[in-house]
C-alpha cells in the first residue's frame, strides 16, 4: 500500500510514530493508520514486534499490524512498521478524562474482561506480553480496548527463569523480581495492578523508591492494597491476581469465568484459541494512537550478565541458585539504570 507520511503523533529512545495516510497515487483505499518508525540498522525489535503481532492477528483484543515497509527520508533508510490507529488513546488517557482520575467499577469491569479476552488468546498461543500496563492497553473511538506495544513480548518456554529485569517496576511479579521467572502468571499479576489503578486512579503500589519497591514486591508477603470502594467481587478478583506464589495465582481463563466480569452478555470464549468467536460480530474497530504517556516508571529490558555470579547454595537443588534477598541486593546496587525516566514511547502533544 502506497502512504505517506503525516503528523508527528510520539518517539521513542530509538522509534518514531506518525501518522501514515494514502497517497495520492493510492487513491485513499485504506484507513487512517500509525506507523512506527526506526533506523534500518536499529530494527531487529520493530521486526520481531511485527512477526509477533503477525501470528496474533485474529485476536479483536489485539492492535493489528497492517504490514511493513521501507523508506529513504532525509539520506536515511527506515523501516516502518503499519498498525492500527484511532483517536481514543490510552487507559493512562482514558483515566485522566474523568475528574477524579478513576473509572466507574463498570468501566473496571468492561475493560478488564477485554483484556482478559486479549491475554487469553496470547497465553494460549505461547507468548508472554511481559509489559501489561496502562500505557499499553488502547482505547478505540468505540470505546473497545486493544493490548499493543509487543516489544517485550515473549515465547513463555523462552525465559522460564533466571532471564534479566524485564518490564516495568511497578507492575512486576515477584517471581520476576525475585528470580527472573516471567511466564503467563506474571501477565496475571500485572492485570491486578491495572484494576487496582483503574478502580482508583493510583498506581497499585505506593513507592517512589525503586530499590524499597523491589524488595516490598520481592521479599515477604506483602501485596498491593486491595480497594476498598471495589464491590466483593471486585475485591475477590483483585486478590486471585495478587497471589505470590505463581502456580497458585488464577489464569486468564479462570478469571474470565470470575463473578467480577463474566456476565455472559456479551460474548463466549471457546479455550480452543482457533474457536475464539463472539456472538455478535463486531464492526471494525480502530485502534487507539500511539500517544503512549507514559509515567515515571518506564519499561525496561536488562541483562543480568554483568551482575557478579551468585554463590552456589547448598540443598537448593541447583548449583546456579540465588536467593530472593541476594538477588534483590544484587539488582539494586549493581544495575545502572534510568529508573525515573523514560526510555520508551513519550507524549509530544
């Protein structure tokens, strides 16, 4: 397809995003779309993002990916990715239209089942999102909410354990922190940090010290604040994400069964990803635009290579095993990193 070019919409450490629109040799046959921008040299993610969204196209609660190009602008060769665009923003966005920063407990609970439709369909074909969050969920102009942002997204047999800080602060797992286990529970675990800040307009942890965030997250047993205004079964629900131990922590599929949102109104899940339907169909829906805002804590990826090897602990059953509290100490004082600032997709209107 024939675009060009349009408005400037957010940038990134290494990524642009504007607005793609027909050329005029096109004949305007295709919608309003984001193009998500990068130097050639530095596409490897773009390129991985795009393979990814590829395999999950036929999910509704996912951003679609229309294809991928390549240009020459001003002497550099770019390479573009196409996706979805509208004008609703993002959850992070959604919040600020309301007065008092939080969503009605009916709007926690559409969005939340959507969501849950969308990492559903992800867990189900293999992948970890790893970076749930406000920032990332988009809001369509028909109000639908859509999971985007797959650049830290991962195959869940890829990274049992021991991979490197992956993700953002606030909405880690302990698992994660811990011992660098990220599959589907974590996903889980992100999702109550998103109801509990949709449902108060306040993010699920009160810290602004990294380092005393990694070890409330990480040692012991304490969990986010459950709401207090929720109904019981938003409550309930809250607290089957925030479970510390992951094997016991409720799946995707088990809390699109739960009380809090299964009214069975409105759609019917088949577990067998290739019978996901809904009972009406849906128009076409247009995805948010990547005005992604994001907040003080941005999301990273990091090696743990450069950490100092962990000593062997007898009775562990490994000989590569480290303990939550060394590790923890490990992350705060030997990671470089720019915890405050973003790294990421930034607000430019």
């Amino acid at each position: 397809m024939d675009w060009v070019r349009g408005e400037k919409v957010g940038h990134g450490s290494f990524a642009t995003v504007s607005l793609a629109v027909p050329s005029s040799e096109s004949g305007g046959h295709f919608p309003l779309m984001a193009v998500k921008s990068c130097g050639f040299s530095q596409s490897s993610s773009l390129m991985r993002e795009k393979l990814i969204l590829d395999e999950l196209k036929d999910c509704p609660e996912v951003i679609r990916c229309f294809g991928e190009s390549l240009s020459y602008e001003n002497g550099e060769r770019l390479y573009n990715l196409l996706l979805e665009y509208a004008s609703g923003g993002t959850l992070a966005d959604k919040l600020r239209i309301y007065g008092d920063r939080r969503l009605p407990e009916s709007e926690v609970r559409r969005c939340t089942k959507a969501l849950l439709r969308g990492i559903h369909y992800i867990h189900k074909l293999g992948y970890v999102h790893c970076d749930i969050k406000l920032q990332n969920i988009l809001v369509g102009s028909d109000g639908g909410v859509k999971l985007a942002d797959f650049g830290l997204a991962k195959k869940a047999e890829a990274g049992v354990s021991g991979c490197g800080l992956r993700g953002t602060p606030l909405y880690m797992s302990p698992e994660m922190v811990c011992s660098g286990e990220q599959g589907p529970p974590a996903d889980i675990w992100a999702v109550g940090c998103v109801v509990v800040e949709m449902a108060t307009g306040s993010p699920a942890w009160k810290c602004s010290d990294v380092a005393g965030l990694l070890f409330r997250i990480g040692i012991g047993e304490e969990v986010p604040e459950v709401p207090r205004d929720l109904s019981e079964e938003g409550k309930d629900f809250i607290r089957r994400c925030f479970v510390k131990n992951p094997s016991d922590r409720w799946t995707a599929e088990m809390l699109l069964n739960h009380p809090f949102i299964s009214d069975g109104q409105d759609f019917y899940y088949d577990v067998d990803v290739a019978s996901f339907t809904t009972k009406e169909e849906e128009s076409a829906s247009i995805s948010p635009r990547y005005t992604l805002n994001f907040p003080d804590w941005a999301s990273l990826t990091c090696s743990m290579t450069s950490l100092p090897l962990p000593a062997y602990s007898p009775g562990s059953g490994s000989s590569f095993f480290v303990s939550p509290r060394v590790r923890l100490q490990d992350l705060v004082n030997n990671q470089i990193l720019g915890w405050s600032t973003s790294d990421d997709w930034l607000t430019v209107r």
